[in-house]
C-alpha cells in the first residue's frame, strides 16, 4: 500500500447504518484501520466495512429506537444465539414500545423502561444478580406485583416469580364486562357467578348470588387466601420482598 493512500484516509469521516459519525484515526493497511466515534468509541475494521457503514457502535441505538447494547462483558450472543437475557430485554421492551403489541396487549399502554435499563449492559447485571430457578418453573419478569398498578420496568419496580406465580396475577379484562373481577352474570338465572382463575389453565367456579357485590368479595376471599397458599408453597424459593408482597396482596373491586 502506498503510503500516501493511508496518509489521504487517515481523518477520513463516514457513517455507519445507524448514523453514527466515525473517523479513521489509525490506517496500517486496508484490513486494518482504527475508527474513532463522536462518543469516543474506538474499535478496529477495515476500510470496506468504513465504507459500508457496517462497522458497529455497541452504543447506537438499536431497539425499538430506544435500546442499545452497551460497552461491557454481557454478549447478547452465545454461538450466534441470542441469550435468554437478551431474549428477556427485548421482550421488556417490546411491550413498552411495540405499537402492534399493544394493539393486542392494550393493559401494556402507558408502560416504559427506566433509562438505566435502555442499556443492556445494565439491564443483563440485573438479571445476572436476580435470576433464580424455583420447582423448574419457567422464570418470568414481572413489573407491577411488587408495586400494583406499577407502569416502569426498573432495577426497583422489577421481580422473577415463577410463571405458576405470575399467572395469579393476569387479568383478562375482555371476559368482565361491566360487573366487577371474578363476577359474572347470568341472564337466564338473573344471578351472578364468583369465579377465579387456579392455574395451568383451569378456573374453578366459587358460587352464585343475587348481587354482584356479594358474588366479588366471596372472590376476593377465595383469590387473596389463594395467593397466600401459593406464598407458602414456594417461600423457600423465592425472594424474601416476592413472599411478603404476595402475602399482603389485596383483592380490590377496581382491579
């Protein structure tokens, strides 16, 4: 390689496919140059990846434009598979920021990410610290039984529970209507039905009253003494802040 070539590139500016501004500020040979970003990121490539963009910035904005990956030792790769982590990251925010999501998940509207969990890096040391395994169940992140009627995905806000745990908690609020949660009512015998949601898909049905009121708080007794049951269950598994919420959980006719 001539070496005025490499003098006439060295300070040469491009951009990557995300946008970012890149400089070369270190030019051997055309294998290898050393690119510098405006966030100080510096990395080596060579010289037809500079000139395609295609050289990566762990620190441009990649999901959902508002993620990105980060500087730090968490690969969102293992053998060119994503990792459970990173599978988890970008399903926290595909809730959060999936405009399609949400048309088929509408309770997610309204949800965010803390800023601090934007960057995987952040997000995967949380994960690392927090992650457990209780009864081989499938671990689930979960936002709102800590904090009830919580909208932020967060190192504070945020739990694992095992999805036997998670399940007490969905609400399917097409199937109410216009009678309170775990009521419904019957036309043809003008009564109303308690009834909860028990787990692996199956709903036990409580028993019938004539006012919608009465028929929620036999609800409300049966789910929150439920709750406790499942608590003890699985205290020896789960966190010490996950027991003691799911034991001071309350059943409100508004939930």
């Amino acid at each position: 390689m001539p070496k005025t070539l490499g003098l006439e590139r060295l300070g040469e500016i491009s951009y990557n496919t995300h946008g970012s501004k890149m400089e070369i500020i270190r030019y051997e040979s055309s294998t290898k140059i050393t690119i510098k970003f405006e966030d100080e990121y510096i990395t080596n490539s060579s010289y037809k990846e500079f000139k395609k963009g295609a050289v990566r910035n762990p620190n441009d904005i990649s999901v959902f434009e508002i993620g990105y990956i980060g500087e730090g030792i968490y690969s969102s790769k293992i053998n060119k598979l994503k990792t459970k982590c990173y599978n988890t990251w970008n399903s926290m925010l595909t809730r959060c920021y999936s405009n399609l999501y949400q048309e088929n998940h509408p309770t997610y509207k309204d949800c965010f990410v803390s800023e601090e969990w934007h960057n995987f890096q952040n997000f995967a040391k949380w994960y690392d610290e927090n992650i457990y395994q209780a009864k081989d169940q499938q671990m689930q992140l979960d936002k709102d039984i800590l904090f009830k009627r919580n909208k932020i995905y967060s190192s504070e806000t945020c739990v694992f529970v095992p999805k036997r745990i998670n399940s007490l908690f969905i609400k399917d609020n097409s199937k109410r209507g216009e009678y309170p949660i775990g009521v419904s009512y019957n036309p043809l015998t003008n009564r109303f039905t308690s009834y909860c949601s028990i787990g692996h898909g199956k709903t036990k049905t409580l028993g019938y009253s004539n006012t919608s009121y009465i028929a929620y708080t036999i609800y409300k007794t049966f789910k929150e003494n439920l709750i406790k049951q499942i608590a003890e269950e699985y205290k020896k598994y789960i966190p010490k802040k996950l027991y003691e919420s799911m034991y001071l959980y309350q059943v409100e006719i508004t939930d």
